[in-house]
C-alpha cells in the first residue's frame, strides 16, 4: 500500500519476467569490475551488442544492465567486453535480493 514500495515491487516484477529464463541457458547475472579495477559489481547481462559500437571497437560486446541500490530500476547501461565478465550461477531472484538489500543478504 505504500506508493514507492509497490512501484519498485512492479518494477522488479517486469525485470523478473525481462531477464529470468525458462530454459537451463547460461545466467544472465554477471560480476564486473566496476566502476574500477579491484571494484566488483552485480549486472545482468542482457544480450550480445551486435552492429555499429561492438564493429567500431572491434571486440565482442555484451550489454549488461547494471542497476542501482535500493532501487534496481533504476542504473546504467554498459557495454562490457565479454573476457570482462564473470557469470555467476544465481538466480536473477537472488541477485536482485542482494542488489535490493544494499548487500544485507546474501546470494546463496
């Protein structure tokens, strides 16, 4: 009943649905060093880049949604070289959990 909480509540449900798959593919949920080296984030790969920017610097892109805390719809798209990223075997559910928490829980 709270206006904010259910707007992020629908929110994380469209994101859910968006990057949760039904099949035993590869998770779309990624470590990346961001938004330095020795600085580790939690992203959701979201698909390959193909055309104009991954042909412009010649390296095999992947888009990767990074979000922000507390708010997970909100957050930055990034294009990540794919030798860059790290796929963790958790569920999109426990990533968003973690991201959601502010890192209070755990992604186990």
């Amino acid at each position: 009943k709270i206006p904010i909480l259910r707007t992020i509540y629908s929110a994380i449900g469209q994101m859910t649905q968006s990057f949760t798959k039904s099949s035993k593919e590869e998770s779309s949920v990624v470590l990346l060093e961001y938004p330095r080296k020795g600085i580790w984030a939690v992203g959701f790969a979201t698909g390959d880049n193909k055309g104009v920017i991954s042909d412009k610097v010649k390296e095999e892109l992947i888009n990767v949604f990074l979000p922000t805390t507390p708010n997970p719809t909100s957050g930055f798209l990034l294009m990540v070289p794919k030798k860059e990223l790290i796929y963790l075997d958790v569920t999109f559910e426990q990533a968003s959990k973690f991201i959601v928490s502010a890192g209070t829980s755990d992604m186990n």
